[in-house]
C-alpha cells in the first residue's frame, strides 16, 4: 500500500490523463517533476475545417485515441502499470463530452490495477507545469494562466493552496485571438497564427481600446478589444480601404500583451513576490513572453515559462500536479464525475 505524506519512501510514478478539449494526452511523471514520457494526439486538423473545437466530434476522437495514448505513455516510460503508484486525470474545467472520456478511462484503470485516483484541477495542472520546467521551484509565487479558455493571475500560497487576484470578465485571451484571427483570415488556431504575421506588422499602427472597470480591480475582459478589431475591419471595408492583416494583428496583440503584463506585475506589487511563473497555451506567444521578460528586467521580479510542448495542453503538468496532491493525501473516490465549469480550488 502507498505510503501517503510529506516524505515518501520511494519515487512516487503517476500515470496522467488528460483530455478537457481537443488533446488526447497521457504522461509518467515521477514525483512530479521529472517526466518520463508526455504523448499527445492532437486533433487541430480534424477541427481546422469548423473554424473551432466542435465539442462532439472532440469526444469522439478521445474515445478512439485514448487506449493507444496511455499505451504509448506506459511503453516511452518503459514501465507497465504494476510499476505506476497512482492514476491522475483532469476532471474539469473544460468539454464536458471530453472530459468524461478522460475520467471515465482514468476511474477504470483506478479499479483494474487499485491504485489511488487523483483527479486534477486543469488549471492547477497548467500552473504546475513549472514544477516541471524549473526543478527547485517552490511557492509562493504568482502565476499568470492565459489559455484559450481560461486567463487567471494566480497567486499560489503553497501546493494546492490558490488565490485568485484576477479573471476575465468574459471572453479569454486565447479565445479573442481566436475570434481576431478568423475576422481577417488567419483561420484556426488563431494565436500561432497571430504570432507569426504580427512579427511583420506595425504594433502601433492602429490604437485598439484597454478595457477600463469603474471598480478598482486587475480582472480583464477581452471582448471590447476584440469588438473594437471588427469595427475597425468593417469601418475600412465599408471605405472600400486596404486592410492591412500585419497591422491589425500586430496592433491587436499589443493591446491584449500591454494588459496581461501590466496587471500581472501590478498583482506581483500587492503581494510583493518576486518570481512569476506563465502557464497556458498563450504562455507560447513570443510577443508576451519579450514583454513579460523585458519589464521583469526592470523590476527585479524573475519571469519563468515553460517549454512549449508543456504551455498547451498535456498530461505532464497534470502528472505533476497529482503528485502534489498526493503528498497531501488528497485521493479522489471512484466516484469522481467530470466538472466543466469547475473553480481552480476547489475540491
């Protein structure tokens, strides 16, 4: 039987699942932090086509992608699952179609083998992607999540132990990018999209709006700016002007950057820490990751990102973030349903 606590007397090897939207993932990670395997079936060029996630057609793909996954994860990691200590899986937030196929898979290999389930927070999962990418890593420290559903700055007191400073109010970055890039073309996904052709264009060619609150508040809201693009677009079609696509998308991802950085660091002054990591798939976009370093520069607070293949979504960061569970003898029962609009924090 597992040992539970804050010392453990061996390695501790969690076998992952995730599978809250369009990725099929599974991962071994040992105590949390070393990663033996991270398999990931994408299904962006099944999705492509719908111009966005077609929450059916994602539940579908898991179920035929997620036996060869966890397979694949188990043989990369050379291990069987009589060597795995216990099965993590993400039980929200996210599709609920998809994450069903995830907890279902998870709570059966759970029974089958009766090792401990342990089922993760996704978002708590994207934060502890930096246990992983900077070993020595501890909190407290301020974390900010932007993804294509979620943006949140996140200060974590101590494992599963959050605070959150500050939300969206309604549309997340990653889903403005999203929108933005199918207005002038770029197609799905939109953010690498994005990215790529604003390297070329002016950033401060045309002036998008920053959202302003009558509260005193850091949350965000992305739906103005994103408003603000499209009657830009339609202002100059009606005009019968060119629209130059660089510009509008350079113009757009300064307004979105100048306010995540901003708050982020502002969230950094109020609780005077001086590290912040970034998690989420918009934690890749290279415009915000110069931003974040260069004003972490000034203000001597240390900005940490992880790799790429750990910002969007798979199952290493929810391996970790199992682990941690673990160590606090947090064990989900059998029971465990998909959440979809579950809170970061709660259990």
């Amino acid at each position: 039987m597992l040992k539970v606590g804050k010392t453990m007397e061996k390695d501790i090897k969690i076998l992952a699942i995730e599978s809250s939207c369009d990725e099929t993932a599974a991962s071994v990670v040992v105590n949390g932090r070393n990663v033996l395997s991270n398999v990931i079936a994408s299904q962006i060029d099944t999705h492509v086509k719908f111009g966005g996630v077609v929450p059916e057609v994602a539940s579908r793909k898991h179920i035929e992608a997620i036996s060869a996954v966890v397979q694949e994860a188990l043989d990369e990691a050379k291990v069987t699952l009589d060597d795995i200590d216990a099965i993590g899986v993400t039980y929200g937030p996210g599709l609920v179609g998809a994450l069903l196929v995830g907890v279902q898979y998870a709570k059966g290999l759970a029974y089958a083998t009766h090792k401990p389930l342990i089922g993760v927070n996704h978002i708590e999962g994207h934060i502890s992607a930096n246990f992983i990418q900077y070993k020595e890593l501890e909190p407290p420290f301020m974390c900010l999540v932007v993804s294509g559903g979620h943006t949140f700055i996140v200060y974590m007191k101590d494992h599963g132990d959050f605070e959150v400073m500050a939300q969206t109010r309604d549309d997340a970055a990653g889903e403005a990018f999203d929108k933005v890039a199918r207005a002038i073309g770029l197609g799905y996904p939109g953010g690498p999209k994005i990215d790529k052709i604003a390297k070329t264009g002016n950033a401060d060619a045309i002036k998008f709006p920053k959202a302003k609150f009558h509260d005193v508040t850091l949350d965000f809201s992305f739906s103005g700016v994103k408003s603000s693009v499209l009657n830009y677009l339609n202002k100059m079609n009606m005009k019968n002007e060119t629209i130059s696509v660089p510009d509008v998308a350079a113009s757009f991802q300064k307004a979105v950057v100048n306010v995540l950085v901003e708050n982020a660091f502002e969230a950094c002054k109020i609780k005077g820490v001086d590290k912040i990591t970034i998690a989420g798939g918009v934690a890749s976009n290279s415009c915000l990751r110069e931003t974040m370093i260069k004003e972490g520069q000034k203000k001597n607070i240390k900005v940490m990102f992880p790799e790429m293949i750990l910002c969007t979504d798979n199952a290493a960061m929810i391996g970790s973030a199992a682990y941690f569970e673990l160590i606090k003898g947090r064990v989900s029962p059998l029971t465990l349903n998909a959440i979809p609009n579950l809170k970061l924090g709660e259990r």
